[in-house]
C-alpha cells in the first residue's frame, strides 16, 4: 500500500491514508460525472464505493463519459466503472447497483458522503432529503454548456436553493465535466481525510464574455426547517 500510494503519502502521511481504508462513499450516478468521479476517487484509498446507476451505455455517452469504450455499449454503466475501479485499485471494495437512488436508499446501506452525478433536480432533492435524514453530507455537481455548479451540502437545504422545472438540455463540454468531478472529488477526499472543508458553499464555474475562467462563491442560508 506504502508503494502505491507513495505520492498521497508524501501529502498527509501514511496514517491519514490508512484511514480511508475505512470510509465510503456513495456515486449516485454513472454517465458523465459518475465516470469521472469513479476515476478522482477510485483509486485514492477509499475502502467501499456504491455506484448506483439503472442505465446502460449508448453511442452518444462515450465521448463525454470517459469511463466508456465503443465495446461497452448496452453494458450497465454502474457495473462498467465498477470494473474499470477494480482493475486500477486492489484497496477499494466497489458494489455495483444497477438500480435507480430511491431503490438503492431501501436497501439501508451506509455511506460517509453522497457523491451527486446525477442529472435530475427530483432525484437531488431526494438525495438532500437522504442525506439529512441519515446526518451525512453530500456533494452536489451540475454542468451545462461551459457552466458548472458545486456545493457540499450540510445544513442548507437544496430544495430551498433550487426550484425544481423541467428544462432542454442545452449542450455539454467533456472538459467541463471533468472539471466539475474534479472539484467535487476534492471535497470529498479531504472530507473523508479529516481536512477542512468548506460545507454549504455554492461554487459557480463559468467562462465569461471574453473567455476568461470564473469562480464565485455564494454562502447558502441554513435550511428553512432548521
């Protein structure tokens, strides 16, 4: 274990890493932020990850869902980055849920952090009520044309922040994505590693008019019912 994870080693010392080996997580999700979170925190030590997905792979999912090859498509999403985990990492147990969150939130398993690579405003509100209900956070990502939002929720409530309203899908960067589980995998691992981080915050990505990268930050009222 030393060997390979010399490098996260040099950064927090070989107790912190041992220490993952006890912690989990839950990526609800596998397309495009689920790919990508698999790969961030697949092979940093975590000791269990729940990747929950009812989907399978389409043509059109590969070029922006870097887990994926031409010859996955019709494959489970969920059970291919399972696989593509394994193979990278012998110090994380992965269990594939082919299934959609509010089956997975029947089954009672228990996780330290909710990753959020989902595309449905419903199912977040469900998660943020999950989350709440077991007094775990989870981290919140969603990407749009080059626009991208992250937050890791504790005592704000998502639902207070955002309306729910169907709307067009309007087009998406692979790099964006990227960007935006990388973020979020940030939060998590120095969440699961005991650093600082900064909960109910809402991170804002965004190129602007004449090409420059944003990043604002906008603190979130505690929940209503609090």
């Amino acid at each position: 274990m030393i060997e390979y994870f010399k490098r996260q080693i040099e950064l927090w010392g070989e107790e912190v890493q041992a220490s993952l080996q006890e912690r989990s997580v839950a990526i609800i999700g596998a397309g495009g932020l689920g790919s990508s979170l698999a790969l961030a925190v697949g092979s940093c030590g975590i000791g269990r990850i729940e990747i929950v997905d009812f989907d399978e792979v389409e043509i059109h999912n590969i070029h922006r869902q870097i887990s994926f090859r031409l010859d996955d498509v019709s494959k489970s999403k969920s059970v291919v980055n399972a696989k593509l985990i394994e193979q990278r990492s012998k110090y994380t147990k992965v269990i594939a849920h082919v299934c959609g969150f509010d089956e997975w939130a029947k089954k009672g398993i228990e996780v330290d952090l909710i990753l959020d690579a989902t595309d449905n405003l419903d199912v977040r509100a469900e998660i943020d009520r999950y989350a709440k209900e077991h007094k775990i956070g989870w981290v919140y990502g969603s990407v749009e044309l080059f626009n991208a939002q992250v937050c890791f929720f504790q005592d704000s409530s998502f639902s207070d922040i955002f309306k729910l309203s169907e709307s067009k899908n309007k087009g998406i960067a692979t790099p964006m994505v990227m960007n935006t589980a990388s973020l979020q995998a940030n939060l998590a691992l120095r969440y699961l590693a005991g650093l600082s981080v900064k909960s109910d915050t809402l991170y804002y990505l965004y190129f602007d008019e004449g090409g420059e990268f944003i990043v604002q930050k906008f603190k979130l009222p505690k929940a209503s019912q609090q």
